[in-house]
C-alpha cells in the first residue's frame, strides 16, 4: 500500500517471473525469438518480455484489430504477438530501421506461421507514417490507406511525441495506440535526466516526459497507463 493510498504490489523477480508463468502463453516460437534475441547481448532489451506480449495479442483481440502498424520490430517478437490477435484476414505493417534486424523478423514470422499477415517497411518510421498520411485513396506506392485499428510505438524514443501526433490520425476512433517504455526505467521522476535545461539529459526521456504530459491531458483520447515492465500507455482515441 502506497502512502498516497494507491494500492499496488511491488514486483520482485520471482513475483515477475510468477507472471509470466501464469500469464502468459509463449510457445515454441516466440520462445525461439526471444532466445535467438538474447545472444545479442545489451541489444536484447530492447524487446518485449512475454507478459508485454501476452497483452498486445490480448489487446488486438478485444478491439477486433484487423488493420495494425507497429513502430520498431526488432527481431519481431511483439509483431508475432499482434499478428496473432488479429481477426481473420487481418494485417500488420511492421516498420523497422534496421535492414538487418527486419531480415531476422521476417525468419521469425515464417518459423511462426504468421508471416502472411505481416508487412515489413524498412525505414524510419516517421517517413512510413507521413507517406500514409499524405496518401489519398489507391496509393501508387502499394500502402493501404484505410484506418488502423490498433498502433504499438516502440521505436526510437525521441521521436514518439512525433509517432503520436501520425498515429492519432490514422487510427479510427475507437482504435488504440499503445506507447512502450513510458517509465524509461524510472528515469521521468529525475530532473537531472529531464529538465529541458540540461545539456546532458537524454533526449529520449525529455521526450517521453512531454508525451506523458500531453496525454495525461489529452481530450482527444481515454488513457490508462500500465505498470507492465517498463510502463505501457493505452491512448483510445475518441
């Protein structure tokens, strides 16, 4: 129990790993991933653990995602996840950076079976985002241009205020953005790390602390944030 009357339970490790045990549903591909993923040593974290996946499948499902963009793939453990909690005939447009971390993803969709129903754009995601928005129509460039239903930001941390703004128009109302890494580890409660004034900040986290800021006071969206790993946001648009 917190002091301020919040009621939570802090997690160990053995708590956590409880979690996942009962929690979560990792099968032998997603275990593949995430075990092909660690031999990349420090790289590894940046991808999702199973709770995280857990609930992105869960969360495609209840909003009945059939049309989803992913910002930051990686090695394709959330995209696995996303694509298996879409409706039948659903797809994701996985954006990722890094040509080869998408030749990794695109090995991981086919020993999953899901690779049929994943598209993999390599290249920032912010240039993906702005060709959806400015197309209209039948796109020559081969997008689809109807509604998202869901979005998961988990790309450079920087650019999420910008990756917010793209997201809110093309996701329907209703539709779900859902924001990774919004506790930085803890370091949005630390002034050194965020205060606009100090030259050796992390740019990442000064831009998170303004997304979490805006969002919190968003009328345009319903938000709930999630004390899942390292903080998960869930924006509905209105």
């Amino acid at each position: 129990m917190s002091d301020g009357g919040g009621k939570f339970t802090a997690l160990s490790a053995e708590l956590h790993d409880y979690i996942v045990a009962h929690g979560s549903r990792e099968d032998g591909a997603l275990a593949r991933v995430r075990e092909s993923t660690a031999a990349l040593g420090d790289l590894a974290v940046m991808q999702v653990s199973p709770d995280q996946g857990a609930l992105l499948t869960m969360l495609a499902r209840l909003v009945g995602a059939t049309r989803a963009i992913e910002l930051g793939t990686f090695t394709g453990y959330s995209a696995i996840c996303i694509a298996r909690g879409l409706t039948a005939g659903g797809t994701l447009l996985a954006c990722e950076l890094d040509p080869e971390r998408a030749e990794s993803a695109r090995a991981n969709f086919t020993d999953a079976g899901v690779a049929d129903r994943i598209e993999v754009r390599v290249g920032p995601a912010q240039e993906t985002l702005n060709a959806l928005l400015a197309a209209e129509g039948s796109d020559p460039s081969g997008f689809d241009t109807t509604p998202f239903d869901l979005a998961f930001i988990d790309a450079d941390k920087s650019g999420y205020p910008g990756y917010y703004e793209s997201c809110l128009e093309l996701v329907r109302a209703g539709g779900l953005i859902v924001i990774d890494n919004v506790l930085r580890g803890g370091a949005v409660l630390d002034p050194a790390t965020t205060a606009p004034d100090r030259s050796d900040g992390d740019e990442g986290t000064r831009a998170i602390v303004e997304l979490n800021e805006r969002i919190a006071t968003d009328e345009r969206v319903d938000v709930a944030m999630l004390g899942v790993a390292d903080g998960i946001t869930l924006a509905r648009k209105r």
